[in-house]
C-alpha cells in the first residue's frame, strides 16, 4: 500500500468513527428530533451544519474543476454567482417565514398553505429533487474510494451508504445535524490546508484569495498560446444567453431546495433562524472565495506539466488518474494507447472536472497526509449532503404521505418505524443512482437544482407573499414547471439525441424556463379558482411581521383549530381579510 492510501485509510477510519459515535450519542426516540432534531441547535452549529448540506460533493469536489476546465475561468463563475447568490436569496426571502410557519418540510407546508393534492404534488417533486441530487453525492464517494484507496467503485459507494444508514437512521436529524458540525470542520480543513500550501509555494503569498490574482495574466498568454480563449475572458466556453439561465436557475433552485430549507426548522427560533443563515454565509464563504485560486493554481501547474511532455517522463499524479480513466485522450481513448515517447500537448488530453481539489495535493507536490485529508475532506462534503437528502425523503414518506394521508392515528413510534424504513429504502436508491450516475458530480446536482428552481420556489414565494394564491394554482404551477423541466432535460441530455436544445438553452439552465412556466401557471389559475380561506389569508400577512401572534402560535403547535373556533365565538368579523 502506497503512502497516499495509508493516510488516506488513516483519515477515513479517523472521521468514519467520529460520525459514528456523534451519531450514537445523538440518536433520538421522537419525531421532532428525528425531522427536525427538537428544534433545539443553537446558531452557529446550525450554520455549520447548514453549509455542510449546502457544501455537497459538486461544491467541494467539482466546483473548481468547472471553473478551470468547463467553465475556461469565467465560465464556471456561473457556479459560484449562482449558488452563493441563491443562499442569499434563500436566506432573505424564504427561511425565517417558512421558520415561523412552523412545519417540518416542504411538502407539509404546501399542504398547510394550501391543499393535501398540492402536497401529495410537492411530496413527488422533492423525492425527485433529492435523488437527482443525491446521485452525483454518492458518485463523488466512489470516486474518492476508487483513486484513494483502490476500492471499485461499487463496494466504495456500498461503504458509503452503509456509514449514512448507520447515523442517519439512528440519528435522524438531530445525529444529522451534529455529524454535519464535524464533517464541516473536516471538509474545510482540507479544502484549505492545500490551498494555502499552493499559493504560498507558486506566488508567495498565503492567502489563495490573493494570491491567485498575480497568475491569472500567465495563465490567459499559456491558454491563448495553445489557440484557447483567455481564462478570464468572457462567453468564450458560454454564450451569454446561458450564463444567464444558469445562473438564475442555481440561483432559484437553492432557494428551493428541500433539505437546505428543512435546516432552518432545526433552530431554536425565528431570530435564531437568521442567525443560522448568516454563520452559514460566512462558513461557506471560506470555500467558496478559495475555489476560484484552487482552479487558477491547478490549471496553470498542469499545463506546465503537461505541455511539450512525453508519455513515458509524465508527472505521477498524471498517471495515477490516467490509470483509473479520468484522464484520457481527446477522443476518449486511453493514455496507455500511446507509446512512451510520445509528446503530448494540453489540448491533446480530455481531464475530468472532479479530479482537480483531489488531485492538487499532488500536483502542488505536497506530501501525503494532506492527500489523505483532501480524500477524507471529499467523503465528508459528499456524505453531510447525501444524509440531509436522505432525511427529506425519509420525512416526505413517513409525515407527508403515511402520517398525513394514510394513518394519522399513528402512534410517534410508528412513524419512527416507517421513516427509518424509507431512509433505508433511500439509501439503497441512493446508492444504484451513485454507481450508474447520469453525467459528472456538478453536472447532476445542477440538474437538481434546475428542478427544485421549477418546482418549488414559485409556491414557496407565493405562498408567502401573496395570500390569495389558490390550491389549484399551486398545484397546477408545479406540475406545469416540473414536468417541462424534466421533459426538456431528459431530451437534451443526449438520452435522445437532442443535445442542443432549443435555441441551445442548456439542460441545466432550463430550469429558470420552468420557473416562469410555473410561476405564470400559478398566478393565471389561482385568478379563476377558490380563494384560501379567511383565516389562512390572516395566518399568511401574520408571518412576515415580527411577533408570534396566537395564531401563528397555533398553527405552529397544531391548535389552528381551536383558535379560530374562539375567534368565531368573540367576533364575527373573523372572516374579514382586510387589516
């Protein structure tokens, strides 16, 4: 076994047993701790562990790959504009309201806001969501165990799933959400240690956000001299039509997504909620400003390497990845095809995006524990993520359709019972999505979050904000907006040989189509359909203003009912929408 596997095993026996024994200190026998971990996580853990879910595999393994290779620079800052500004967004617009409408997910809100075939419609849409997204997580995993530890993919994805079945089952949100404190501090950790290393040992200066700045003029002359565009250059690898597209669509779709919103529901309150979001901002500001110099740094040293080098003299990093397939020749035939001496050019190889944080260590030549890290640090973004889309699952099958629709009566044991039935049933899914995934890390999970962008910001909004929105216009908006989105993205993601869209939209900016698609459905039908009642008109103006009114507390505790049975014996003008 190499040095690089010895730590590398080390790191993930290391963090492995730390999940694990969070995981058993934390496990829960209550339903508000096993959706919602007892509404009782204090601010800055609950930021912690928001930017763990948040920070996915595409985040700490593919983002930086997009920017130096997809994306050509300027390209892959659709990724970084998009996902960061959608957390804002998310932030401002839809997380304290939701907080204070006090239920445990998505599908149980557009339920309560508006009908059981609205929910039924949202418990659909965010199983889809959440096992588009959670494939590209378990695909970074088997990629991690594959380069790594020389594990085949499948028994890497297998290992796993087991380490999410055992803390997430156990657990539920509560082992969730500590387990997500640890794995941010792993992740973070080797996403900077190296970053650090590199930018310090190619321009002196430690900071990467800086220091990356002084590269980017060699960097444009190395691209333009190999008959590339600049790498700061703008639209030279995405026309400006779909860098807007894309951008609006991760954009939305963040502030859509089901297991990032859940997260809000684990703080202590409202006030507590928004402090949530802002240490998760800056939690995941410390990755997200270091990317863009991880990109620029391992883009200008493999040029280097590469360039004007024969086969035979190529660095080791080259051929440890040339030798599990993810780098290749430009038509996609093995390096090994090629005879020893023969010199290669940089456009004369296809590298994968997800192997550029994983393989900087080695580029950068750093010695082997902090590849280790680096691999640990990869599972730990992959697994926090993967086990926060598990728990949607999960929680949408045992509350939204078997408690809410098939046996309310159901004591809170049995609702245990069935939701750690389905979290298994998840994991299993999970895991065949992993090792048979549609396309590369990043590219998956922006799919997702194309269709969260189409399926649920429109309802989530205007359910918020505009107290007339019906049932039937919610209803008919998600379905109108997730079924164009997944119909579009299944016809031009070559399945059918359409790969250029319509007017060459691409599958993962699609999803801000679907939004105004939804949005427009939602707004026409609710004008011509049965207005929300009196009393949800009231509930829907009282959230966005500060206090905890009786009705809202009712709501929240489930007592809605008796509240408005008093309203009506005080008052007849309880029905008035007016205020």
């Amino acid at each position: 076994m190499t040095d690089i596997q010895t730590w590398t095993l080390v790191f993930v026996i290391l963090t492995f047993g730390l999940y694990i024994y969070i995981a058993y200190a934390s496990r829960v026998n209550s339903t508000s701790g096993f959706y919602v971990a007892g509404a009782g996580i204090p601010a800055p853990a609950n930021g912690a562990a928001i930017a763990a879910d948040w920070m996915s595999a595409a985040s700490f393994i593919s983002m930086a790959g997009i920017v130096a290779f997809a994306g050509n620079g300027y390209g892959g800052s659709v990724y970084l504009m998009g996902w960061t500004g959608g957390y804002v967004l998310l932030a401002l617009l839809l997380a304290p309201y939701l907080r204070k409408f006090g239920k445990y997910t998505i599908p149980d809100f557009v339920g309560d806001r508006y009908s059981e075939s609205a929910r039924l419609i949202a418990v659909v849409s965010a199983i889809v969501v959440s096992f588009v997204y959670v494939a590209g997580q378990m695909a970074g995993v088997g990629l991690v165990f594959t380069r790594f530890l020389g594990v085949d993919t499948t028994l890497g994805v297998i290992i796993g799933m087991g380490i999410v079945f055992f803390y997430a089952v156990l657990g539920g949100m509560k082992g969730i959400t500590w387990t997500q404190v640890a794995q941010y501090s792993v992740l973070i950790i080797a996403y900077l240690i190296p970053a650090v290393a590199v930018s310090y040992q190619v321009t002196g200066i430690p900071m990467p956000q800086i220091g990356f700045g002084s590269i980017l003029n060699e960097l444009n002359a190395l691209q333009t001299d190999l008959g590339l565009g600049e790498y700061t250059g703008a639209f030279a690898s995405t026309n400006m039509l779909n860098m807007f597209l894309i951008t609006a669509s991760l954009m939305f779709g963040t502030a859509g997504l089901p297991h990032v919103i859940v997260r809000f529901y684990t703080a202590k309150s409202v006030r507590a909620a928004r402090f949530s979001a802002l240490w998760a901002l800056f939690f995941i500001s410390l990755l997200y400003t270091t990317a863009p110099s991880v990109a620029a740094f391992s883009k200008l040293q493999i040029i280097e390497d590469i360039q004007g080098t024969p086969v035979g003299n190529m660095p080791s990093w080259f051929n440890t990845w040339a030798d599990v397939g993810l780098i290749t020749q430009a038509d996609g035939s093995p390096i090994s095809d090629l005879d020893t001496e023969a010199t290669l050019s940089f456009t004369d190889v296809v590298i994968n995006n997800d192997i550029i944080v994983l393989a900087s260590p080695e580029i950068g030549g750093l010695p082997a524990p902090i590849v280790g890290l680096v691999a640990a640090g990869a599972l730990a973004a992959a697994l926090s993520t993967a086990s926060g889309l598990l728990l949607v699952i999960s929680s949408s099958v045992a509350n939204d359709v078997y408690y809410k629709k098939i046996n309310p009566q159901a004591t809170e044991a049995r609702q245990l019972v069935v939701g750690r039935i389905a979290m298994a049933g998840a994991i299993v899914v999970a895991g065949y999505l992993g090792i048979n995934p549609p396309g590369f890390v990043a590219q998956v999970v922006a799919l997702a979050f194309g269709l969260a962008c189409a399926s649920f910001f429109p309802v989530l909004v205007l359910g918020i904000f505009w107290k007339n929105c019906t049932a039937a216009g919610a209803t008919a908006g998600m379905v109108a907006g997730l079924a164009t989105t997944m119909a579009y993205m299944l016809w031009t993601i070559d399945i059918y040989g359409n790969s250029d869209g319509i007017f060459g939209i691409a599958e993962t900016g699609f999803g801000a189509i679907g939004m105004l698609i939804n949005f427009a459905v939602t707004i026409a039908v609710s004008q011509f359909t049965t207005k929300p009642s009196p009393v949800m008109q009231e509930l829907v103006e009282e959230i966005r203003y500060p206090g905890r009114t009786s009705l809202v507390a009712a709501h929240a505790e489930g007592h809605l009912g008796d509240v408005v049975g008093r309203e009506e014996e005080d008052s007849p003008d309880t029905g008035r929408t007016d205020h």
